[in-house]
C-alpha cells in the first residue's frame, strides 16, 4: 500500500503542476495517442541486505554477523560481482495530456538474468558450512511502467514482477528451503527520450535510471535467508541465536537504454 | 589503459555518428554552472580463496559468504548513499543538433558508511560493524557528446576514503605478526578511481540571457578491478577475517589455513538530478 502511495504521489505531483502552473486544462491536441513497441537493454544491479546479530560476542559468529551487516548478498554471475545485463521487449502507449505533458505506460516482459552464484549449505550434518558454488536463477518478469513528462523527461515508476529458483543440494538443510522465492518491487526513476526521424519513421530513443530506493524484501525472501543463515550459525550449531537474520532488504539498480518505434495514432 | 580505450570508443562512436550527419563545426561555445544530487550505489567485491592445509568449516564459510557479497557504502540502515556536487560546464555545439559538453565539479557524500573495524588482536582476531568508511569530498570531470539533449559519456570519478580507526595496538600486532601472509596494511586512506559510463538527458528553458538546464545522468563503472590501494586494504581485512576467533591458527598459533583475496573490483552506479544554467554564447 504505501508503495501504492508513493507511485500515486510521483505521478501525480507533474500532473499537477502541468495542470496549475500553465493555467489551462488538460486538453486533446492535434493527436490523441500513439501505441508502438519498444525494445530495452539493461543493466541491473540487485542485491539484499541482511541484518544479523550474534550473541556469541568474541567469536567467529559476531565476525560473519559483521561481515553481513556491512555487505550485501549480490546477484552476480560470479565472485568478480559484474553487474548483470538483460534485455526486455514491451507494447508502449503515448497518451498527449497537453501540447507539453505526455503520460507513457508500458507493458513489458524480461527474460531472466544469468545466474547468479549463490550461498549453499555444503555439509550434511549439524557443522554445515557455507559454500558459494550454489546458483541462484532468476526467471522471466512481468514489468509494468508508467511516466509522466515534459519535453521527453519523465518521472515514473516501474514494477518489477520477479521471481527467482533457490539454489538446490543445501544437503540436510533442503527440507527447510523454499525452492522459488518472489521478489517484487516498486522502481522510482525519470526516462529521457528523443525521436529520430530514420527514412521518415519515427525512431524512439531513450534511456532510464531506476532504482528501489532499498526496500523491505518479500516476506518469502526474507524468510529463505534466515532459514539459510539460521541453519549455519541458529541452533544447529553451539547454542540459540549465534547468527540470527532479524531482516532482510532488496536493493535493485537498473540503467537502460530504449529504442522503439510507433505504429498506430488516435 | 582498459579505461582509456573504452573512454576513447565511447566518444569515437558519437563523434562518428555525429560527423556522418552533418559537418563539424565548432560554432558556439556556452559556460556555465551546475549543481547535482546524486544516489550512489558503492560496493566493493572480494573474490576470495581458501589457503592452506586442513582449513576448518568456519574458514571456508566465510570465503563462501565473501564470495556472494559486496561490501557497501552504506550509513547501516541499508540506504543508499546520497551525495551532492557542483561544476562548471562548457557546452559546444559541433553540428545541428549535436554537442559536446565538459564538466569539471567537485562531489562530496552526505554521511559516513558502516566499516568492518578490527577489533581484537593477535591471535585471535575479530572484526564488527562498528568501523566508519569517511568519503572525502572528490574532484570528477565528466565529458559528454550528443544529440538533441542526448548525451553518451563519462565521468571520471576521483573518490578518497578514510578507513575505520582500527585499534593501533591490534593493527601493530597484526603488522608484526607472522599471521600476515602478503604484505597488506592498513592504509589510512584509500583511493578508488574509476571510470563511469553511461547517459545524460536535458532541457533547456530559456531565461533572459541564459539557459537553464535541467538534466538526469544514469552512470556506472560496469564493475572494474579496484585501485591498488583499495585492494590492499581489503586484502589485509580479508586476511583478518581468515584467522578470526583463531581459525586457521594451529595449537601453536602458526597460520595453517587463511583467506586470500584473488582479486577485488568496485561497482559504482550513479544516477544524478542536476540543475545548471548557460550563459550567453562566447
């Protein structure tokens, strides 16, 4: 809900001042809309927070309690951390409020990522240790988008519909763990965009920052790396809470670059 | 030499496409200033590895949690880091509808970041979260070429870090001891050069005499080796965090088994709200 707000708010406040500060109503003018698709390639940055505590002060535990509070667990395809790229393919909609503000909304769909690396639970036993040879996938994602804007800048936001396979062989630890996890989140962002003119067509180029500003990670995430911090340093081991995850949070960056083209006006 | 080459194809490919379609031709010449906000996203990555024979389970599961994480730029409450700038800017235009823009601004960060501190010493060694990363204020020039308000480019981003006070007693024993393998320190100051790449959009709105620009940059070093420096200091963290609590000591606290650091890379994204004005053409 208060991701709900937030996207209301930013979509609202231009739409306001386009309305207020050129004293006139939002009008038709000499087009209505346009519809066309639109092709994107990104550069994606997530990763998740984990808040730890150990109350096993002077031991190895409070050392990886501080490691995870001053890191985050990155989605990356390996221990080089390079950032991930994707592509993704959408059906756009122009809707012009005025002779200066246009709303865009976007439906679009992006296939998954590479891989990532992983933590996985390597032993079989109650001394389980960590290992970074688990591999975590990243599936298609639905990813809704909508900005509002002047002179081809836009603020918007974009909903990143994302789900992800854990990875598997956590040993005795497997029957605790969730296989798929979500992960959605509410992108804040602007969008800038130019029309070329190509043999007579109009080519749309644009690019977009986004970010989630971190947010809170779905309750199932959450939930998969307290199971997986809990079975190496909870009660398994020497005792109650030696790494304990209290919560967990989604970072998520997103750079892209756009280029589409309209086919049909109202 | 890699960040130079990627810099000069950067600008080549612009600079191409803009002279296939017009004739360069400096004509006009705008200076002027800019403010910007920037969200910065900051981490380092450590590639780690297990060293040695009969290295225990509490080793090799904190080379795996190295492995998957990034040390971030972080106040602790998981934000982001916010930081602020200003710069001057010279905008040229070098064809109709084509320009290039340089900006030479100094940048600094709103707020330290959370640190790993060692804080125990030899032999048993122990780090928290309570270390303090301080970002001194940086000088960037960026240069940008594009068309019609949209812009490719750089910016170099030049960045100082102070490093956590870590106890002295426990650095001077750890310096002195034979736990070290590789000759690291702990640097009081760190620095982390890198190049940054991406877009820049703007409009411009014409104010009397002048112009004033609003614009939105997205920029990232798409994950480079860090500076020496940097990787120096991470590499003694690292090998800190392999003896921790004792691990990798045997019963007479020679070092059996520690954490090497393979390589470390730093991943910067920028994204940036700037306001700037032009002035009359020169």
């Amino acid at each position: 809900m208060n991701a709900l707000l937030k996207t209301c708010c930013l979509l609202l406040t231009p739409l306001v001042f386009a309305n207020v500060s050129l004293g006139r109503e939002i009008k038709k003018v000499h087009e209505f809309a346009k519809f066309g698709v639109e092709t994107q390639v990104n550069l994606s940055k997530i990763s998740w927070g984990l808040d730890t505590v150990s109350a096993d002060t002077g031991s190895y535990y409070e050392t990886a309690a501080a490691i995870l509070n001053t890191s985050s667990i990155a989605y990356t395809s390996d221990e080089n951390k390079q950032p991930n790229f994707g592509i993704g393919l959408s059906i756009i909609g122009r809707l012009f409020l005025s002779d200066t503000y246009t709303l865009i909304t976007r439906f679009g769909i992006e296939p998954g990522l590479d891989d990532s690396i992983a933590l996985r639970v390597t032993d079989n036993n109650n001394i389980g240790r960590f290992g970074s040879d688990g591999v975590l996938k990243s599936n298609y994602t639905f990813a809704p988008a909508a900005f509002l804007g002047m002179k081809g800048m836009y603020l918007g936001a974009m909903y990143e519909a994302r789900s992800y396979e854990t990875p598997r062989n956590h040993g005795q630890a497997s029957a605790n763990l969730t296989e798929s996890v979500k992960d959605n989140h509410l992108l804040y962002g602007f969008r800038v965009e130019r029309e070329v003119l190509v043999d007579n067509a109009a080519v749309l180029i644009g690019v977009e920052g986004m970010s989630n500003l971190v947010a809170d990670s779905s309750d199932t995430m959450m939930q998969y790396y307290k199971d997986v911090i809990n079975f190496r340093g909870g009660t398994a081991v020497n005792g109650a809470d030696e790494l304990e995850v209290t919560n967990v949070h989604t970072k998520m960056t997103k750079l892209s670059v756009t280029l589409g083209a309209a086919f049909l006006s109202l | 030499m890699t960040r130079l080459l990627k810099s000069c194809l950067c600008f080549s490919v612009s600079a191409v496409f803009a002279s296939g379609s017009a004739n360069i031709d400096f004509t006009t010449f705008r200076v002027g200033a800019q403010a910007q906000l920037h969200l910065l996203d900051i981490g380092w990555g450590v590639n780690a590895a297990v060293r040695g024979s009969n290295p225990s389970a509490e080793v090799i599961s904190l080379a795996g949690l190295l492995n998957v994480s990034e040390g971030d730029l972080t106040d602790g409450s998981r934000s982001f880091t916010y930081g602020f700038g200003a710069g001057l800017t010279v905008r040229a235009d070098i064809a109709e509808d084509f320009n290039i823009l340089a900006r030479i601004g100094v940048e600094g960060v709103v707020h330290d970041a959370v640190a790993l501190k060692l804080s125990d010493g030899t032999p048993n060694k122990r780090l928290s979260a309570d270390g303090f990363f301080s970002a001194k204020s940086v000088i960037s020039p960026a240069g940008f070429i594009g068309y019609k308000g949209l812009y490719l480019g750089f910016v170099y981003d030049m960045r100082e870090y102070d490093t956590p006070l870590h106890n002295n007693m426990h650095v001077d024993a750890y310096l002195n001891s034979d736990d070290k393998t590789s000759g690291g320190a702990f640097a009081k100051t760190i620095k982390d050069n890198q190049f940054l790449f991406g877009f820049r959009g703007e409009t411009e709105y014409d104010i009397g005499g002048a112009a004033l620009i609003i614009g939105l940059e997205g920029l990232s070093n798409i994950g480079s080796k860090s500076d020496s420096s940097t990787k120096d200091y991470f590499n003694s963290i690292t090998e800190a965090i392999g003896l921790v609590d004792g691990e990798g000591l045997d019963a007479n606290n020679n070092v059996e088994s520690t954490l090497v650091q393979r390589a470390l890379y730093s991943d910067v994204t920028k994204l940036s709200l700037t306001l700037g004005f032009l002035f009359e053409d020169l």
